[in-house]
C-alpha cells in the first residue's frame, strides 16, 4: 500500500495496543522506565550521528556529542533493570530482524 498514508499508521496502532496491554499488565513505573531507555537510546544515536558530520557549527563542537552520546549511556544504564534488559532486548530482536531482512533480501534472486 504505497502512498496513501503519509505516517506509518501501522506501526503507531501497533505501538498502542503494546503500550496499553503494558500499562493493564505492568506497573506505570515500568513502562516509564521503558520508554526512558527508547528516548535516551535514540538521543544516543542522534549524538553517534551527529558525531559524524564533516562540518561542525562553533556552537556546537564534535566533543559535545562525544558527551551526549556518554551521558546518554550512562543514564540508560542507571534505569532499572527490568527495563532495560526488556528493551535492550526489544532493541536486539529489531536488529536481528533487520539483518535478517537484508540478508534475505540481497540472496533473492532477481526477476
């Protein structure tokens, strides 16, 4: 279905209904302590990435993402446990999946 969504609706009802049957079945704080670690895990990326960048304006020099993306890691880190290692394993399972994809994608023969 090409084109005719502009947002993936699929995956934001998807997202939904998890995080519903999470607040039904877990506690808040858990379910706060997940998307804690999303949002720091992902400011790390964007650190990572800006990181990279050949061209750095003044305001912002590449050792501060250096430290963004540190401080980002500590602080994922210093969540508690359960979501954590429940996350790190989401955030495994999604890279797994992906190279999976990819892998399967580059071995299919071509039409």
């Amino acid at each position: 279905m090409g084109g005719t969504h502009t947002v993936p609706f699929v995956a934001e009802l998807a997202v939904a209904v998890v995080v519903i049957l999470l607040l039904l079945t877990t506690d808040v704080m858990t379910v706060v302590g997940f998307s804690s670690f999303g949002v720091l895990v992902y400011y790390a990326v964007a650190n990572a990435s800006a990181y990279t960048l050949a061209a750095h304006p003044g305001y912002a020099p590449r050792w501060l993402n250096a430290v963004g993306f540190l401080g980002c890691v500590v602080l994922a880190f210093t969540l508690p446990p359960a979501p954590v290692l429940t996350m790190a394993a989401v955030l495994a399972a999604g890279v797994a999946g992906r190279w999976l994809v990819l892998r399967l994608r580059k071995h299919r023969p071509r039409l």
